[in-house]
C-alpha cells in the first residue's frame, strides 16, 4: 500500500540522523551553479547539527569546494563513489582497470565524442569532436577547468572515473554499447555517461562514509536525480527523487519531491522546522 507524501516525511522526522545529496540536477540548476536557497538548507542542516554528505559524479574538487565556500564541514563520495573524502584526507580511492581504460578511449574516438577523466586531485579532459558548454563543465568543477591532455599519456592506475560526453542523440543511440561494454556504466547527466570501477557505486562509497562515521542508512535523509543515484536511494531510509527525475531514480526513491524552484530547500524545510 502507498503512504502519502505527508506521511513519508513525518518518518523521516522520526528517523533523520544526517542528510545524503546528489550535487548535479540536485543542489544545482541547469548550469550546475549551486542554488542560494539550497545553500541556506545546507548551513541550517549543519546549524541544526546534523552531519552532511555529498555523493555526486564530479571530482572531489568539485563537490568539496562547494563545502568550503558556504562554510559548512562535511564528507564527500566523489566521482560516482571511486572517492571517499571525510572533511580532511581521501579516505578510500578505487581506480579504473587499466583495460577498461584503454577501452573507454577507443570508444569516444570511435563516435566522436569529447572524455573527461578524474583523479583524486586531477580533472582531464580530449575532445573526438564533440563540443560540450564550457560553463556546465566549470560550474560543475566549481571554476576550475579540465586540463587538456593525450589521455593515452596518463597513467590509468591514477584514474578512477571516466565520463564520456555526447549530443544526446549519440549518448541514446549507443547506450546498448557502452552499457555493454563497462559494467556499471550510468547517466550521471543526460549528456554524459559515467564510468568507474567494476562494483563501485554510490552506495558503496556512502555505506563506508556511514560505517566510519557510526550512522546508519535508515537515518539517512535525501535526495538524488539521475541513474548513478539509484543505488543509494533504493538502501536509505528517506531517499527521496527530484521532480525531473528519470524514472528509474522515482522508481528507487521513498517519493518524488514537488516541482518547486528549490526542491532540496523544500525538503529540508519539512524536515527542520516541521
């Protein structure tokens, strides 16, 4: 039997112990700028003390700087969970097959796509052709660009996601392939397609970030939007999807968020001050 969305919540005010997000599509806008009102409800979770994770497809740099810049401590499961970073130091780093690696690049060659790679520290990127908005790719990395390299001159042992990024025609067209091809491999975002090591996931880094820090997954609270949130949300207590979310994301989640200007702040006002 369905439970309303009413009655979802008021669990989640019986059981939050800390709050979970997804950045990309979750925290940001359409550009991947961070939303003012989503950066109060992050500083009234930490004034309220609750403790907070971001669990997001970017670099660690990515997610981590968001933290610094509104002031807030928190963990971080970067790069589709490859890399776990608890406020001060990397915690756990899950690098790429070297195979798999090689594979990857002969795979954006092959459909003329442009691939991004990320280290614990390092963001690259080589273009097969296709142009990707530099602005997504900045505010995603939060101003830091990708350095441009022959990805086939990195060492892939230091690698830990690639993304490949695509018109969305050819990221459609070929999703039999590449799912096929790289275990695992999700849409962080419509554009682009993720791939980490064999059986990394955002639950496996969000399972360990909860183990280390004593919380469990039943008093996690939050939210998420795209197929590498799936694995999460379907294992935490009050895991709810974004209202454009793809279904198999609303299909994992506890329920589906209004479709307002800032749905994570909404969120976290019925959690707070309810």
């Amino acid at each position: 039997m369905s439970i309303t969305m009413e009655e979802m919540l008021r669990q989640a005010r019986k059981n939050v112990t800390n709050f979970v997000f997804d950045v990309d599509g979750t925290l940001t806008d359409e550009t991947s700028r961070v939303l003012p009102q989503n950066i109060e409800a992050l500083q009234k979770i930490h004034e309220a003390g609750y403790p907070i994770t971001l669990a997001t497809g970017r670099t660690l740099h990515g997610a981590r700087n968001i933290l610094d810049r509104i002031g807030v401590p928190g963990w971080v499961v970067a790069c589709t969970g490859a890399v776990v970073w608890d406020g001060e130091k990397i915690v756990t780093v899950h690098a790429l097959p070297v195979e798999e690696y090689r594979l990857a690049i002969e795979f954006a060659k092959k459909y003329g796509m442009a691939i991004f790679a990320s280290s614990a520290e390092g963001y690259y990127e080589q273009s097969f052709g296709t142009y990707i908005d530099p602005d997504i790719i900045l505010n995603a990395n939060e101003g830091v660009a990708p350095v441009g390299v022959d990805l086939e001159s990195l060492d892939p042992n230091t690698i830990s996601k690639l993304s490949f990024a695509g018109d969305l025609e050819t990221v459609n067209n070929t999703e039999s392939e590449w799912s096929t091809l790289f275990e695992g491999a999700v849409r962080g975002h419509e554009l682009f397609i993720d791939v980490v090591a064999p059986d990394v996931t955002k639950w496996r880094g969000i399972a360990d970030m909860l183990e280390a820090r004593g919380l469990h997954a039943d008093g996690v609270v939050g939210a998420g939007d795209t197929d590498n949130d799936i694995s999460w949300l379907k294992n935490v207590g009050a895991g709810f999807a974004m209202p454009h979310a793809q279904p198999g994301v609303i299909d994992a989640s506890r329920g589906v968020l209004p479709d307002v200007e800032a749905p994570v702040a909404w969120l976290v006002s019925q959690i707070l001050d309810s």
